[in-house]
C-alpha cells in the first residue's frame, strides 16, 4: 500500500469515527437530563469529547498530519468547495471554528474552571467532515474498490446514531434499578 493510499485511508477513518462518536452522543442526548449514574453521564460526555478531537484532527491544527490543507493538493479550491458545501464564507467558518476549539482548549485539552461548558452545535462539523471524507473517498477510488466503504458520511451518521438509539433505549432501560455506588 503506498503511503499516499494509507493517509487517505486513515483520513477515512478520522471520519469515520467523528460521525460514529457524534452519533453516540445524539443517541445518549434524549436522557440528558435523566442521567444518574456516573457512568452514563461519562459516556455522554466523552461521546462528544472524543468526536471534537476527532474533529481537531481534520480540520485544527494546520500541520496535524491528517489536517485537511495536510492533505488536500490544491487548498484554495478545497477551501472554496468546502465553504459553499457547509454554505458559510470565510469569517464565519472562522467564527465556527473558534467556537469549537474554545470547547476543545477550555474542556476537553485544557480546563479551565467556569460554571457549565458550552459544547457547540456539531451540525456544522458534520457537514464540513461530510465534505472532506467525500474529497478522500473520491481519492482513495484511485487506488483501489472502496465501494465496501461508506459513500456519504451523514448517511452513515444517520445509520449509526438510529442503531446507537436502539442500544442506549435498551442499556439505559436495564441499568434503571442500579443506584450508584461510586461518589
């Protein structure tokens, strides 16, 4: 496998696994304001935890390895395509961008003591990741059959956090009658 491939692969995957934590994170959303137990409260903190790391992967720090202008040969063109695919112009993408890494700086990286974190809507993220990953599956076609893989990324969230909804119903359910142990 050339090195070229194997980046595009793992791009792939950063993806991948943004769409599937930020699915997790929706799924657990619907008992926000029921969770109890120390447990679910951690899992659906870290569900959103992780997709925003995942998120800073791709689109953070400029010379992060899978960082999309890491990537991306023609970088003017990506960042064109990708404004008009998320329908924002440069300062707000900025704007949007600031919002999550002071999430990821202040709650996730760094802490910082303040009464409640301000998690940032993700709908956007999704979008922009959306973006990115068809760009990579477009390239990684190139080498070699990825039809096995998915071929639109909300899609594949959409499929993810209907199955995420099914578990966390069933898990939550069983795990009513437990009191919490660990203070």
């Amino acid at each position: 496998m050339k090195d070229r491939e194997k980046l595009l692969r793992r791009v792939a995957l950063k993806c991948a696994d943004f769409a599937r934590q930020l699915s997790y994170h929706r799924a657990l959303n619907a008992y926000r304001d029921q969770l109890r137990a120390n447990f679910w409260i951690y899992t659906y903190n870290n569900a959103i935890d992780l997709a925003v790391l995942d998120w800073f992967h791709l689109f953070g720090y400029h010379n992060d390895d899978l960082h999309w202008k890491q990537v991306v040969p023609t970088v003017a063109e990506f960042r064109h395509g990708l404004h008009e695919y998320i329908r924002m112009n440069e300062d707000q993408w900025k704007e949007y961008w600031a919002k999550v890494k002071n999430y990821r700086d202040k709650d996730i990286a760094h802490i910082e003591v303040r009464p409640r974190s301000h998690v940032p809507d993700m709908a956007t993220a999704l979008r922009a990741t959306t973006y990115y990953y068809n760009y990579v599956i477009s390239q990684l076609s190139e080498f070699g059959d990825y039809s096995h893989w998915p071929s639109d990324l909300e899609e594949y969230h959409k499929k993810s956090l209907v199955q995420s909804e099914k578990i966390v119903a069933v898990a939550y359910a069983s795990t009513q009658s437990l009191r919490e142990e660990v203070h």
